[in-house]
C-alpha cells in the first residue's frame, strides 16, 4: 500500500526543513523524507558551521514565524569589513549606511537546526519520515512515485509534487536526468570557532589572500566563525597542526585586528566548487537549495539564494492550491523556473567574480582590485548596490523578503 502525500520534500536539511514549514501554512499534506535525525551530531547540514543570513532571509524566516526561536541564538553583523592582504585597498558597509538595524545575521547551523526541527514538530499537517532515504522514483500522469528505504524496509510513498532538497549530491536530481554542470576552484574551506582577544563590535571581516577568502564572522562571547579557504594541496598540512601553529598561522593572514587569537576549536575541511543545473524541474518535481547550485561561500550567498527558492515556490504553490490548481501542473514549475533565473544569475555572478578576481595573483589584476575596492569605498552608489546584493535584497524579491504576508 502506498501513503499519498499532495507534496514530498526529499531532504530535511536547512533548505528542506524550511520548505515543509513555509508550505505548512496551507491545508497541504507534506512528507519529509530525511536521511540523518535532525537534532543528532552526524546531521549534515546542521554541523559545526554557522552562516551569515542576509537581511532579506530574516524577513523572509518572520514571515513564517520563526525568527523569534532564531533570534536569541543569533549575532547581527553591524559593518562588513573587506580586504586584500598586502595590498592597500579596504572597503566598509555599514547597516546605518543602508538604514537597517544590522546587514545580516549570524546564526550556527545547529541552532537553526534545532529551531527548524522544533517548528516541523508542531505541524500536524507535516509528517516527518527520519530516518529514511531515497532510493527511486517515478513520475506518472496525476503523481509521482517514490521508493524510500525506512529502518531497513523499503516502502513506497506518492505525491503531485516532489521537491528535491537534499544538497549538492542529489540522489533524487540524479534519479530525475537532471544534469548537472560543475566548475572546481582547486579551494577548500577550513572552518572553525575561534576566540579573540578584542571583541568583534559585531564587524564581520572578508579578507582576500592569495591562497583564497578569509572570512570572519561575529559570534556570542567574543568568538568568531571562520572560513579559512586555501589551495586543496594544503588542507591536508593544515588540519594536521597543533592548535597553537594553526592560530600563529591564522594571525599572519588576518592580522591584529582583533588582537591575538586565544583558542580554536576543532576543524573542518569543505572542498569547493561551482555548481548549477540549466533546469531545476521535470515532470512532478522541481529541485532547491544545494541540490540545484552550489557556490563558493565568499559573501555567505548560498542558503541565502535557497531560502528565496523556499519563498518563492511556497508562494506559487498556496496560490496553485487557493486556486484548485494540479501541484505539479508544467506551467506552474515553469513558470517558478523562471522566476528563479535572475536571482541565480546574479548570485553566480556576484560569488564567482569575486572568487575568481580574487584569487588571481596578476599583478595588473591586484592592482586594479585595490583600486577597486578603494573606489567603492567611496562612491555611495557603487557601495548601496553591493551592499543590497549582500543583505539578499536585490532584484525580483518573493513577497515574504518583502515583507508581506505568503
Ligand atoms: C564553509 C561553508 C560556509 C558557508 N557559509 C554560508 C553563509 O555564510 N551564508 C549562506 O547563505 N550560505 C553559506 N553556505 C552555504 C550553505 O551551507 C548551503 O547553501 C546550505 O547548507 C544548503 O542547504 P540544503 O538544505 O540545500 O543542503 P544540505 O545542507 O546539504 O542538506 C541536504 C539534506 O538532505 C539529506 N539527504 C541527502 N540525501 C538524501 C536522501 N537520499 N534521502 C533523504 N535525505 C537525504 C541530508 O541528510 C541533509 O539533511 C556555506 C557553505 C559552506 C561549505
């Protein structure tokens, strides 16, 4: 026997989870099909990272009502600091600037974990399959069928609409045909907690050096998070020194900022590459978050572009049920395709221009970048733009960013 659903999200990771509890506000049955339980230590996306949320992704999580569990486990990020090492050009935002009370938010990934898996709970109309994988799937006339296996059994469940939300090796975007297209950076990222001697003022620090991005986010208790990208030949060296070697080593690519960096806590390596699919459906199914592009973590861009993937579909979706619409009717997913395609565009364009400048040793290159980077800092309306592509403000925004209701 099989369990009808009108929607399954594979994956219950932080574009999952965030999916379920958007479409939850309608009258809609929804299935999670998660891999790995979410509050355990083994979730893969709720781990040891924390991201930077822009301010369009909080309006966008308070609109949903659940940015009063996240709000007392989050930092707010007050100016942004960017920097070339050894070279002389710097560049601020600054939320007063912008006339927001903070440029974005920094929040660890496991207490936005916690917050989700609290708010799933709470919907009776989500039914929580964990942990369970995906294993087939078949898309018919009037649903797709899907094959997951669930404490050793394989069983089978249906839905109108498969939306695909498990990360950047998507077993069910490959089990639709959908091919991806990759580019590798030759980067990986090694993130940790670290502790300074200064307190951060809630600035969150970009800096560029020539093995790739630096970056430094606040955290509660003077700590900071860090994503410390270098060439894939020297993560190995790197994740092999004693914690004292690995601080010295970070003082000389950061600097005194923030005074001498006391302690760090355990690492962990991120390979990066570029990722993106030319369709994100097919028939009865659509693909978000990860599972439809991967970007390089400079400018904290990728939950963020998932997020308003959430919004924007959630919002086509109730209006398709208001309506009486199929769920998985081609014109709907088309037209959700398409409302994604300039938001996507910039994103890449924004993450893998700086990425790749950046990480260019070119003399006339590093030149024109400080110059750049100076220039910016002082034409207010070359800083707005960039500024509102950080806070995830920019272009086409689905109506929660905007602040209205879904
Ligand atoms: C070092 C680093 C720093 C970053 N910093 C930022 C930042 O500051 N700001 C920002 O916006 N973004 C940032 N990102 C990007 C962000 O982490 C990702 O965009 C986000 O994790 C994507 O979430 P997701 O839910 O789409 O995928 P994932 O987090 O990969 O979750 C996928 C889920 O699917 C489940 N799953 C997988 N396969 C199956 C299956 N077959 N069946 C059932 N379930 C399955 C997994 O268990 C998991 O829970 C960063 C990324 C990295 C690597």
């Amino acid at each position: 026997m099989s369990k009808d659903y009108d929607i399954v999200i594979v994956g219950g990771g932080m574009v999952g989870a965030s999916m379920a509890c958007a479409l939850a506000h309608g009258e809609l049955r929804i299935a999670v099909v998660e891999a790995h339980p979410l509050r355990s230590h083994n979730q893969p996306s709720f781990d040891a990272r924390a991201i930077a949320l822009a301010e369009g992704s909080r309006r966008i999580f308070q609109g949903l009502g659940l940015w009063p569990g996240l709000a007392d486990g989050v930092t707010p990020i007050e100016r942004i600091h960017i920097s070339d090492r050894g070279h002389f050009g710097i560049t601020h935002l600054d939320c007063r600037e912008e006339g927001v009370p903070a440029l974005g938010y920094v929040v660890e990934n496991r207490v936005l974990g916690q917050a989700l898996a609290s708010a799933l709970a709470r919907y009776a109309n989500i039914h929580l399959l964990c942990p369970a994988r995906l294993h087939d799937l078949k898309p018919a006339e009037s649903h797709i069928r899907l094959h997951i296996e669930q404490q050793g059994e394989r069983r089978e469940i249906r839905a109108r609409l498969l939306i695909a939300a498990d990360g950047a090796n998507s077993r069910a975007r490959e089990l639709l045909g959908l091919q991806a297209r990759h580019w590798e950076y030759g980067q990986t990222a090694v993130i940790s907690t670290v502790q300074a001697e200064a307190d951060h003022r809630r600035i969150a620090y970009e800096r560029f050096t020539d093995s790739g991005p630096l970056a430094l986010l606040p955290l509660s208790d003077k700590r900071c998070s860090l994503v410390y990208t270098v060439r894939d030949q020297q993560v190995d060296e790197l994740l092999g020194l004693d914690d004292e070697t690995f601080l010295q080593r970070l003082q000389q690519r950061f600097g005194y900022r923030l005074g001498r960096f006391l302690r760090t806590a355990p690492c962990h390596a991120y390979p990066l590459r570029l990722m993106r699919l030319p369709q994100v459906v097919a028939p009865r199914a659509v693909v978000i978050g990860n599972a439809a592009h991967a970007l390089h973590p400079v400018a904290g861009q990728g939950f963020n572009l998932g997020i308003r993937d959430v919004a924007m579909l959630a919002e086509r979706l109730l209006d398709a049920h208001r309506q009486g619409r199929d769920l998985g009717e081609p014109a709907l997913l088309q037209d959700y395709q398409d409302s994604r395609r300039a938001d996507y565009r910039r994103a890449f364009a924004f993450t893998d221009g700086l990425a790749r400048l950046f990480s260019n040793p070119l003399p006339p290159l590093r030149l024109a970048r400080s110059q750049g980077l100076l220039l910016t800092d002082l034409l207010p309306p070359v800083k707005h733009r960039l500024a509102r592509q950080a806070m995830g403000l920019a272009g086409r925004l689905p109506r929660l960013a905007r602040g209205l209701p879904l």
